[in-house]
C-alpha cells in the first residue's frame, strides 16, 4: 500500500496544508516498527531556534476516521467490533464502566499524542530520547498516531529550507520515485513562502518535461508567483482564467493581482478586484488593505483610503507601520491637513519611527497650508528621533517660513542647511528672493540670484515669475536691478521688461504692475 505526500499552496501568512492520500480506502492502520524511528534523522536544534520554530500542520490521512468515529485497536477490540465501533453510542456516566471506556476512547489517546508531540519539542536531539517519549505508546503506535504527532510538532531546522527540498528531489530522482503533481506544488509552496517567485516559476516550468499538468490550485499559486517577477500578462491572464474557472484564490493572490493594477495605474482596477475577493468571500488582510492603502494614494483619493482605515479597525485588525505610512502618505499628498497630523500623532503615542520620507511629506505639507507650529514641532522631533534632515526637508521649512515672510527663521535654516552639507536648489532659492521681495530687501534679492550663477543652477521659468512678482511690489529707484537680473535669466523677456520701464516711467506704476502681472502669466505659461 503506498501512501503519497501531497500539499495545497495556501496564504502567505497560512501555514502549508500537507495531506498523506492512501491509495486503499479501506486498508488497516500499520504498526510503525523500530526501522521507522531508526530511519528518522535527528537534527541538533538550538535553543532559540525551537522558540521560533515554524509550525507544521495539517498532515492527515485521506479518508482517515475522525476521532470522534474511531476507537483505539488494542487487544480488548477483535475485528468483529471494528464496524461497530464506528457509531456513536451513548454512554451513562455515571455507570461503572464509564471510566474505563473514557480512558480507551481516540480522545483520550489523541490527548497522550498531543502531550508526546510536545514531549518531542522540548527533548534532548538523540534517539534514546525520542525512544523513551515514543515507548510509552509500546507496540501500539500506529501511522494515523503518527500524522496527529508530526502535525503537532515544529520544525524549525527543515521548514523552508528550498535548498534541502531540492536536495530531497534529487535524491528522489536517483532512487527512481517519480514525483507527482503534489510533489511540484510542495516545491512551489515552499519557495513562494521563502519569497523567491523565480524559483516558484523554475519550478512550475519543470512539470511538463515530467508529463504533469498543473491543477487549480498550482495555477492559483503561480498567479502570485508570477506577478511578484513582473510578470504582468501571464500573471493576469492566470487570474481571469481563475474567475472564470472559479478557482479558489487566497488573500495573497488577491494583493498581488491589486499591487499589478496600482503599478500600471489603474486604480479602478484595484477596487474591482476587492469587490470580487468580497464577493467570493476571502477576507482581506492587513497586506491587502495596505495595498489599497498606498492605491489609493497614488490615486490622490484620500476619502477612500480613509474608507479602507476604517475598514481595518473594524475587522480587528491591527495596523502596522506600513499601513500608517500608507495613509500618510495618501493624506500628505492630497494635503489632508489634519488627517495627516493626527496619523502623526497616532504613530509617535504607539512607538512607531518614521522615516525621512515619511517627515518630509509631513513637512512639505505643512509649508504648503501653512502649519508653522505644527511643522516646527515635527521638525524637531524629527532630529530628536536621530534622523537626518537632507535637502528636501529644509525645502520645505525655508519655503514655509519664507511664505510667511520669516526672514530670519528662513535664513537660519539657511544656513543650517549649509552646515549639513546641503546646497540650496532652485526651489529653495525661488522661496528667499519671494521672502527678500516680501519686504522689499532687494540687495539680498540681487545676492539671492547670484547664487545661482556660483551653484551652476539654470533660472526656470517659475525663478523668472517670481522676479517679475518681486518687481510689482519694488519701489520705482530699485526697479533696474531687477531688470538686470531679469536681463540675465531670461534676455528675451529681460528686453521686453526694460522697454516697458522705460517707456512707462514714474506715471505708469500702476499700467506697469498690470503689465509686469500678464507677462507673469506668460512665464509661467
């Protein structure tokens, strides 16, 4: 009688559902003998690797009777009561033989097994060990015995360890046992869960030379597999098959086939797809919702990302780190102001860091709306918390305090910048000579622009807007400065800025200004 190991590929955080089909239905549970422990290999494992050990689960047998249905084959059970053992008969407790019958009953036996698996756990790696757990059972250790221990053990030294699999499959090849289709999808679940998607492929690709077609299950794996190498068209096209094949897809699957449609851009997409995952009844979990997260930022649909939020909460679900970057993120960029501080401050009271990209976000919304207090406290929170400013995050304190026309402030963090090694780029030097117009400091207007020149930065056409901005707003004595700064930024506009002083003189300030604002619009054009 011979017994196949097979598998179904489940979610990436399920554990991995290994079956033992019997090819008879009815064939006889066989005593295991001494050859089968001497035939276990027993792995010197480390203290701390038996805490973190991976569980292995959900081995059984194909049409094995539940506990509930099957009693214990010992010497007081010929094999005229085996039939009828298999109904359910009641028992009065308080008769007399109650007790023994309980202690004879497969619960009472799968309870000693859960304790022996446990026993195996926490003893010493050699095989007297192991005996001295194991003969306790004696001569009446049968396989059905023997998937419920190994179903209740860990094993920390061979899970998703591919590279031993692989070795196993050779060596499987030398001895002539020709795998089956479970025994691909074994392979392919376990370097799925070790997060090497080309592997899974290299693997699947190998079944035909074997004369194996893959099944459902194997195909829906192959869709997260797939998509994780960007693979986008085989991944997809595996995925309209499974709905139209209904297969039976995991939460897993669903995120990648989401994650594929947010990269192409096709935010619809993604919440097509989770309407269907409801529909057929996979629940979502925490990765798919933070793929919808960050979605739905990219989308500039803050609204729906605070749908998607809710939705955790209310599922119980916890949010990560990853699902609170997400939804700043969403709501920085869409400058969703007070959703963006109180998910900052949600953050900072659960103890969860931020990166520099996370502060930036925040602070660059902050100089956009113009949260002075809110961004300096960030900011320095930002330094306290031991990370480094870089060019962007004081580009956006000096736009913020150069908006609010903050001379000082907007110069201190100047040079600030300076001394962390930062240069000034166009966007920061467009914010000082906005801030030095403000207040009508047209030398440090002239010395702002200078810099440009010293920095190897090309004035764009925004630069030029904001000098012709500063010009409205500059007494009639100070105009030629400007003009001459304007002159060597843009000379075809500079030429055309010089005739209209000129001609307009002291009496035309205000037709001036007028004009100066449309020739703006034409630079910003």
């Amino acid at each position: 009688m011979a017994y196949n190991l097979c598998s179904s590929p489940s979610s990436l955080y399920q554990p991995l559902c290994n079956t033992l089909s019997s090819s008879s239905r009815d064939s006889k549970p066989r005593t295991l003998n001494n050859n089968f422990y001497h035939s276990l290999k027993l792995n010197t494992l480390s203290p701390q690797s038996r805490i973190t050990s991976l569980q292995v689960t959900n081995v059984s047998l194909q049409d094995q009777k539940s506990p509930q249905e099957e009693i214990s084959k010992d010497s007081n059970f010929s094999e005229k009561n085996e039939s009828s053992s298999k109904s359910h008969i009641w028992v009065n407790p308080k008769s007399s033989k109650a007790s023994i019958l309980r202690k004879s009953s497969y619960d009472a036996r799968y309870a000693s097994l859960i304790k022996a698996a446990k026993s195996l756990d926490s003893c010493s790696p050699n095989k007297d060990a192991v005996f001295n757990i194991l003969g306790e059972f004696g001569n009446k250790l049968f396989e059905q015995d023997a998937v419920v221990i190994l179903n209740n053990m860990s094993n920390s030294d061979t899970a998703l360890d591919l590279d031993k699999v692989e070795k196993l499959f050779d060596e499987m090849i030398e001895r002539g046992v020709k795998p089956d289709n479970v025994t691909f999808s074994t392979i392919i679940s376990c370097a799925r869960f070790c997060n090497l998607a080309d592997k899974a492929i290299e693997w699947f690709e190998k079944m035909p030379s074997f004369g194996l077609d893959p099944d459902d299950v194997t195909f829906s794996t192959m869709i997260d597999s797939y998509g994780r190498v960007g693979n986008v068209e085989m991944a997809l096209s595996l995925y309209d098959r499974a709905r139209t094949e209904k297969w039976r897809l995991d939460a897993t699957t669903f995120s990648t086939v989401i994650r594929i449609y947010k990269v192409s851009g096709n935010f619809d997409g993604c919440l097509n797809v989770y309407e269907e995952m409801k529909a057929l009844g996979v629940k979502p979990n925490l990765v798919v919702y933070n793929t919808l997260l960050d979605a739905m930022g990219r989308a500039r649909r803050p609204w729906q990302a605070k749908k998607f939020y809710q939705d955790i909460i209310d599922s119980g679900l916890s949010p990560s780190q990853a699902t609170y970057a997400a939804l700043l993120r969403a709501y920085g960029r869409a400058r969703y102001g007070e959703d963006t501080i109180k998910t900052y401050r949600e953050m900072k009271e659960k103890g969860l860091s931020l990166n520099v990209l996370l502060y930036n976000t925040i602070l660059a919304m902050c100089a956009d709306l113009g949260f002075v207090d809110e961004a300096i406290e960030i900011f320095e929170d930002m330094k306290s918390s031991g990370i480094c400013p870089d060019s962007w995050t004081f580009s956006s304190m000096i736009t913020m305090s150069s908006c609010c026309g903050k001379v000082s402030e907007a110069e201190n963090m100047l040079n600030e910048m300076f001394e962390a090694g930062f240069q000034p780029n166009i966007f920061v030097l467009t914010s000082l000579i906005q801030c030095y117009g403000k207040t009508q400091r047209i030398d440090d207007v002239v010395k702002t622009f200078n810099r440009l020149s010293e920095l190897l930065i090309t004035p764009d056409d925004r630069f030029c807007g904001c000098l012709l901005n500063v010009m409205t707003q500059t007494p009639n004595e100070e105009l030629g400065k400007l003009v001459e700064c304007v002159e060597r930024a843009n000379p075809k506009l500079g030429h055309v800025v010089k005739l209209l002083v000129e001609e307009q003189g002291n009496e035309g300030s205000f037709l001036r200004r007028k004009l100066l604002i449309c020739l703006i619009v034409l630079a910003l054009k």
